[in-house]
C-alpha cells in the first residue's frame, strides 16, 4: 500500500513558530539571537518566504521549548506529540486572547471531572 506523500506547508509552519514564539513572550529579535539568525531571516521563515534548515528548525524548537513535531504537525503521518490532535488544531487557529481562555477553560472543565470523579 502507498501512502501519500506530504508536502511542507512553509506558510503554516511559520504560523506556528510565530504562534510558539509570542506565547513563549519572545520577539522575533529574542528568537533571531537565540538561534544565531538575522532577525529578517526569522521574519522570513513566518511569513513562510524561507525554510528553514533542518538544523535551524530544530533550534528553534529548542529556543521555543516545543516539540519540532508540533512545528511539523500538518506535514507529519504519525506523531508522538500532541500537535495532531483535534485540540491543538483548534488552538493553532485561535489568537492569543482566544487561546488563552479555552486553555482556561480547560483547565476549569479538567478540575471538574476530577471533582465530580470523571
């Protein structure tokens, strides 16, 4: 059986690092330093008008505390991370004021089913 090959959607990608990045409360400057990179080079990769190397990608997770897999997860067949999930998808569409009360919100309906023995 043939699987599908998937293509890197750079555009994306660079969403989700821009997103990791301003929840992390890192400017492009802040990542730019972090991973020994122009800040325009940064700009570049979330606005999706670069790709990074490999090496870089993985800086920059590391930079961003994240999994290179949730950087990757719409290119990716089977991950171990979350990033897959139907939940994160939701959240990687959200802005910041929208991500942080669902997450909020979460973590309130999480503290009830414990409550409650769910």
């Amino acid at each position: 059986m043939e699987t599908e090959k998937k293509e890197i959607d750079f555009l994306k990608m660079g969403v989700r690092i821009k997103a990791f990045r301003a929840d992390k409360g890192f400017s492009q400057e802040d990542l730019a330093s972090a991973v020994d990179v122009d800040i325009h080079h940064i700009a570049s990769i979330e606005n999706g008008r670069r790709n990074p190397s490999l090496k870089l990608l993985i800086k920059i997770a590391n930079a961003l505390r994240v999994s290179a897999d949730d950087i990757l997860s719409d290119s990716l067949d089977y991950s171990k991370s979350t990033a897959g999930t139907e939940v994160h998808s939701i959240l990687m569409d959200c802005n910041q004021d929208e991500m942080k009360m669902l997450i909020k919100t979460l973590h309130f309906m999480k503290a009830l089913f414990s409550e409650f023995g769910v």
